[in-house]
C-alpha cells in the first residue's frame, strides 16, 4: 500500500493543533454522549423495556451486563481499527469510528421492546450495543493520537487532553438531555420518551464529520510514511519493541473502572428502594460533576506538562481509590448535599488528574508507527475489564444490592495496577514528538514496514 510522500520536514498547517483537538473533542463528545445515555437506561430503564420486569434484580443485572458488552467488543475492534489507523492514518479511522458511533446509537432508539418481539429484543439490544464498541475501540486511540502528533511538542498534554474533555462535555450532553426525559410519566417514559436521547445522537454525528472530514493527516504519520514507510504487521512490531508498554496502558486503563462504578452503579444503587434518591437529583450530580471535570482536566493535563505525567496520573489514580469510598458512603447516608459535594470532588476533581493525562502518557509510550495500535489495543483489553467492572459490582452488592463498602473496596483494588503501571513507567513529557517511544537498540532498518 502507498502512501502519499511528503518531505521529512514537514510541519503541521497553521491552526491544525486547534483543528486536531476540537476534532478529537468532538468525537470523543459522541461516543461518551452515546456510552452515557446507554449507561443512565440500562441502570434506569432497559431492566423494565428489555427484560423481565417481574424479577427486577434478575432484570436489572442483565441489563447491566449488556453495558458490558460493548467493552467485550472493544479488544476485537482495537485489533483491526489500530491495525488500519497505523497503516493507512489517523484521520479514516476517525470517520468512520463517528459515523459507526452515531448510527449504532440511533438504531438502538428504534429497536423494539420485549413486549412488542419477547427473547429478540434484547438480542438487538446486544449487536447494537456491540457496534458501539466496535466504534469506541478506535475512536479515542485515533483521536488521542492525532491530536499529540499535531500538538507542539511541550504542549502535548494540555493538546491530548481534548480528547478526555471530549467525554466529560459528552456525559454532561447526555446528563442534561436525560433529566428532562427521566422526569416524564412512568407510561411515556418507558413508551417513547426514552428513545429521544438516542435519537439525537445523529445530529452530533454530523457535526463531528463536518469537522474531521476536514482535518489533515498528522505531520509524525506522513513522514514516518514517507521516509521509512508504514509497518506492513503493526502487530508484530508492537510485540516485538512496546510488548511492556501495551501491558502498562492494560493495567492503566482500570482506573476507567472510577468511572463505570460511578456513573453506572452508583446510580443504581441511589435510586433503588435501599436508599431512594430520585432519578432527576442522582442525574444532577453527575452533571455537576461533569462541569467542574470540563474545567479540571486541561488544568491537570497543563501541569503535566510542567511537572511530568506521572506524578500527574498517580495523584488520580491513588486520590480515586479513596474518594470512592467517600462517594459511596455518603450515598449511604441519603444526604443529598454530601452525595453532591462527594460526588464532584470524587468525580470531577480527583478522577480528572488521570483520566485528563493517560492520553498523552500513553500515547507517548509508543512510536508513530505502532502508536494507534498500541494504545487501542491496550486501552481496550483494560476497558473491557472496566466496562464489565459494574456487573461485578452489582454481585458483589449482594441481593439487596446495599454492600456498597465492598464494591468501595474492590473498586480501590482496580486502581492498584494503573499504580503499578505508573511507577514502572518512563517520564516522556520532556522527549521530543520523533523520539518518542523509539528504542537505540533497534536496527536501521525493519522487514516489516513498506516504503511509501
């Protein structure tokens, strides 16, 4: 395959870094305004539309494992979209990853209930929800990916950051559709009122194309592919040079964990009969909590551009493990004014300081040749962990689904190995955009790239 030469100096247009990170907001603003919706309706609607309602728990924990689902997708998707985005560029993997994304969601606003097909319904439910992990297996390593190889080389991680912005302006999108929604009458609600947040995700899907159907391919990718080409088997050179580093970035990507229990579980667990807080007050804590995330990841991500990722990373991933408990416990005591303040340090302060720097310090693990597939593929195995990580709490909740100390504490024990990964890892901040994740012992030359 060929790809088009440029010269080895060249440079990002003007205005590219801004373009490559509004970009990379944008989509990631989709996928977590589509993951978000889905998670807020499985919790609170899908147990009633989809499943048996007559064995609420039953209902309710399926419902829950097709949240999972789409992680379980996510590594299969990682293998063949980082595959292409390493061969063929950032940018077709960003389209098609957002228009995957919009029409899986929008189907799934169609799709019939269990009442009106019985066992297909929630059949459908699983293969859309399964090309919805399909679409996000890619869609934040490419977007990670093009916005630091855009970025100028001591803003990486403010630049990459977007990209986890992205997500926050998403769940806050879909938080402020669901409230209005959730507040409906019990009848329209679980009629039609449901399917409109899902619905609406086309009209951020062409936004989103609108803006990357413009941008430029990366700097790093054209002149990695013009002057030593693209890598014929990514794979195999992953393995080969960054097999340590991909299990870094799967040990990492638990502490998405923080996020699942918090945005999925902890929901549930709010709203159920245990403890009684309304649909529309749980839904306005992780709006508020969005809202201060939006202003604290790029302020985190900048100072990693100070100090380093590291320190950056730990500070979330060790200050998550005990805000979690925090959180839970306040929800435990019905205090709304606890849950609320809790809930935005836990969740918009604290979590931000790692979910607002992996981008870029995963990203700057890997050289350009494998760097989508390297954070795809180890990103996603370690979401799959996490996605499913909300299943496994609703277990170990118990049968009245009140343990909250125990999903706390198995929580925390999710962020012990991202802990692990950062200490053993090297601090890149400081290493210039061509070098990074490059190896002196590695010959000259390699069998396995093809010359554009």
């Amino acid at each position: 395959m060929s790809v088009p030469a440029v010269p080895h100096d060249a440079t990002a247009p003007p205005g590219q870094p801004k373009k490559a990170a509004a970009a990379a907001w944008i989509g990631s603003a989709l996928e977590y305004y589509d993951f978000f919706i889905y998670g807020s309706a499985a919790a609170l609607i899908f147990p009633e539309v989809f499943f048996d309602a007559s064995d609420p728990a039953t209902a309710t924990l399926l419902s829950l494992a097709t949240f999972g689902v789409a992680y379980a997708a996510r590594p299969v998707g990682a293998f063949f979209l980082g595959h292409f985005g390493d061969r063929l560029g950032r940018k077709k993997i960003m389209v098609f990853t957002l228009i995957l994304m919009g029409v899986s969601t929008f189907l799934i606003g169609c799709l019939p209930t269990r009442a009106q097909v019985g066992g297909a319904a929630p059949v459908l439910l699983v293969l859309c929800r399964v090309l919805q992990g399909i679409s996000a297996a890619g869609e934040q390593a490419s977007a990670s990916s093009m916005s630091l190889e855009h970025a100028p080389p001591d803003r990486r991680g403010f630049f990459t950051s977007f990209t986890l912005s992205g997500t926050q302006g998403g769940q806050l999108i879909a938080t402020l559709v669901f409230i209005p929604v959730a507040a409906l009458p019990e009848e329209q609600l679980l009629s039609w009122g449901w399917r409109l947040p899902f619905w609406l995700s086309i009209a951020v899907a062409v936004v989103g194309y609108l803006i990357r159907r413009r941008l430029a391919e990366t700097p790093a990718f054209a002149q990695q592919a013009a002057v030593r080409g693209v890598a014929r088997l990514p794979l195999a050179v992953l393995l080969r040079e960054h097999w340590a580093d991909v299990l870094r970035v799967v040990a990492g990507a638990l502490v998405a964990s923080v996020s699942t229990i918090f945005t999925v579980w902890a929901l549930a667990y709010a709203t159920s009969d245990a403890v009684g807080m309304s649909r529309s007050s749980m839904l306005w804590v992780g709006a508020l909590a969005n809202v201060v995330a939006l202003g604290a990841i790029p302020l985190w991500a900048m100072l990693s551009d100070r100090i380093g990722r590291r320190p950056v990373y730990l500070i979330g991933a060790v200050g998550s493990a005990v805000t979690m408990f925090l959180y839970l416990w306040a929800i435990s005591t019905g205090s709304y004014p606890l849950i609320l303040v809790l809930g935005t340090v836990a969740f918009g302060v604290v979590y931000s300081a790692a979910n607002g720097v992996w981008p870029s310090f995963y990203g700057e693990m890997f050289s350009t040749r494998v760097r989508l597939s390297g954070m795809a593929i180890g990103t996603q195995i370690g979401f799959a962990v996490a996605g499913f990580a909300v299943t496994f709490a609703a277990e170990i909740a118990g049968p009245d689904g009140t343990d909250w100390s125990s999903v706390a504490l198995f929580t925390a024990a999710l962020c012990v190995p991202p802990v692990i990964a950062a200490l053993s890892a090297r601090e890149t901040h400081r290493v210039p955009t061509e070098l990074l994740g490059e190896r002196t012992d590695r010959p000259a030359s390699q069998p396995e790239t093809v010359s554009a």
